[in-house]
C-alpha cells in the first residue's frame, strides 16, 4: 500500500489535464481544434492526459470487439494436446485501495483559458441563438401563414356555402314569384273570359230585346198600316157606293153607242158606273172589282182568275159595260182583272203604282170577257 505524498510532484497533473481534456471532448462541437491549439498556446501539459485517455479508449476499443466476438459466438473451437492438465484452483488475487486524489485547483492559466474559451463561444452561442430565433420566427411565421391559409380556406368555404345558400334562396324565392305571377296571370285570364262572356250575354240579351221590340214595332205598324188601310178601303167603298147611288140617279147617257146603250143591261150599267167612279183610287185590280161588283150586290173577293166563276165567258163581239174582263197575263207577267165599258175601253186597278185608271181594253195577252150571273 502506497502512502499519499504531501510534497509538490507532478502526481496530481494527469487529473487537471484529463478533466481539462475531458472539458475540452465536451466542448469539441463548438470549439473543436480551436480550444486544443489555445489550450497547447498556453503551455498546459496534456500530454499524459489525452494520452492516458487514449490509451484507455484502445484498450476499451480491442476488448469490446473480442467480447461482442464472443457474444456472437464468432470465435473458433478452443483446442489443447491430450497430455494437458486442468487446474480448477484459483489464484488469490491482492489488491490496494488507491489513493484519494485531492480535487484539482484552477490555477490562473485555466481560468484564463476558459475565459477567452467563454468570449471565443460568445459570438457563436450569440450567432446560433440568433438563428434559432430566426428558425423560431420563421417557423412561427410559418405556422401563422398556414393558419391564415386554414382560415382563408374556412372563410372561403364558409362564403361559398353561404352564396350557395343564397342563391338556393333566391332561386326558390323567384320560383315561387313566378309561380304567383302565373296564378295570378290565370286568374286575371278567368276573370277576363267571365267577364267577356258575361258582356257577351249582355249584348245578346240587348240584341233579342231589341230584335223583340222591333218585331213588335213593326207588328204594331203593320197592325196600323192595315186598319188604316181597311179604313181607306172602308171609306172608299162608301164614297164608291155614294158616286154609285149618284151615277144612277143622274141621267146622263154613259155608254155612247145606240146599240150598246139599247143592250146594256141594268146590271152592267151600274158595274159600270162603279168602275168609273173609283178613278183616281190608288188600289189594285181585285179591289176595284171588288168595290165595282158591290153596286149590284155582289160581295167577293180573291185573285184575278177567282172572279171568273162569278159568271160565263162570252165572246168579245157580244161584250156590254159592266162586263168583267180576265188576263191571263195583264202585261207585267201577272194575271189581270178589269171592267169593260164599252167602245174598246176598259177601267184598269193596280196599274202605273197602284192607280185606278181607264185604259185600252186590249193589252197583254188578250181580254176574256165574263157576263155576270
């Protein structure tokens, strides 16, 4: 056993040089060859050191790989001769306990060292701080830039869905105004035909009353017309039958051949006298026949071919006044009905406008004469 030495030796040199090896190990990122030449410029022995550390390190080296060798079973069979004698004894093994090494003081050197190690590492811890708050920035940047981006594609979204939604809206709000403007274009459309076809009514109800009316109008002018008319006619007659009543009380001779006058009878005279008194009298030829044929007491009426059964056909030498005369066609394409009275003259109705006047007996298709019974 070894006793601890209190004298001034270089015992104690390997400790400060291996923890200023070490020291310098650790810091061999930062410094790196930087600290070793410093270190070396400051006349610091770290010979024994960093070579007592790499020995340790060889040796370290070449046993690791013969026990990961024998780990993975690598090594070859272990052969002896036959003759070979084991021993399984132990050989007593003695140790020391070394020394307790005093702890290392700084010297000025080593302060010194790490000082300028301290202002040397300054810039760089300055310059990588610098850069991990610029890495920080820009990762912060980063981040706030891809946040922004989530949020810009959110609110993009979010305007997209809600225009979608407007115009889902709008759509739905014109449909439905258009569906409106269409029922209410139908309704206005109903309304419209109700109240064409109520006017259309209206117009012809107007027009049937009015139709109606006229109708009645007309009835009622019609209905006057005639009995004015009848009342002409009626009047007529009696100035007729008066002309009459006076042609046969006056004396004057009205048929001027001797013969005739001595032939006539009483009968034909006063047909005759009839006849001529109606001169003038705007009528037809029925009804001068008829108002004639009166004065002897004969009351008829009805188409011109009718009066012919009112007595016999005789020949035209033959004929008297007062005879009748028939045409079957009086010149206007229409039968005819007159009365003669003597000399080849007749006293013609209906003729020129409906005027009573005396005339040729001959006209048309020929005169028919008929002697009343």
């Amino acid at each position: 056993m070894s006793t601890p030495s209190t004298g001034r030796h270089r015992t104690a040199a390997p400790r400060t040089a291996a923890a200023l090896a070490q020291a310098i190990t650790l810091q061999s990122g930062k410094v790196g060859r930087r600290a070793a030449v410093v270190a070396a410029a400051s006349g610091l022995v770290l010979v024994s050191g960093v070579a007592a550390h790499a020995e340790t390190a060889q040796q370290s080296a070449a046993v690791q790989p013969a026990s990961q060798a024998v780990a993975a079973g690598k090594v070859g069979s272990v052969t002896a001769p036959a003759t070979a004698s084991l021993d399984f004894q132990r050989t007593a093994v003695a140790s020391t306990s070394a020394a307790k090494a005093k702890p290392a003081v700084k010297t000025a050197a080593v302060q010194a060292l790490g000082k300028r190690v301290a202002e040397q590492q300054a810039p760089a811890d300055h310059a990588a701080a610098v850069k991990a708050a610029a890495a920080q920035r820009a990762a912060a940047a980063q981040a706030a830039a891809a946040q922004r981006a989530a949020a810009a594609r959110a609110a993009a979204e979010q305007e997209a869905a809600a225009q979608r939604a407007a115009a889902a809206q709008h759509a739905a709000t014109a449909q439905a105004h258009q569906a409106e403007q269409a029922a209410a274009a139908r309704a206005a459309a109903a309304q419209q035909a109700a109240a064409e076809r109520a006017a259309a009514a209206q117009q012809a109800a107007a027009q049937r009353a009015a139709a109606a009316q006229q109708a009645a109008a007309e009835r009622a002018a019609a209905a006057q017309q005639a009995a004015a008319q009848r009342a002409a006619a009626a009047q007529q007659a009696q100035q007729a039958q008066q002309r009459q009543a006076t042609a046969q009380q006056a004396t004057v001779q009205t048929v001027s051949a001797p013969s005739q006058q001595s032939s006539a009878s009483g009968k034909g005279a006063a047909v005759a006298n009839a006849a001529l008194a109606q001169l003038g009298v705007t009528q037809d030829c029925t009804m001068l026949v008829t108002n004639a044929i009166k004065a002897v007491g004969i009351n008829f009426h009805g188409w011109p071919a009718d009066y012919v059964q009112l007595g016999s056909q005789i020949p035209a030498s033959q004929a008297q006044p007062g005879d009748l005369i028939y045409y079957a066609d009086g010149g206007g394409g229409q039968a005819h009905i007159a009365v003669y009275i003597g000399n080849g003259m007749a006293v013609h109705g209906g003729w020129n406008g409906n005027q009573t006047v005396k005339f040729s007996a001959n006209v048309g298709s020929g005169p028919v004469f008929i002697r009343l019974r």
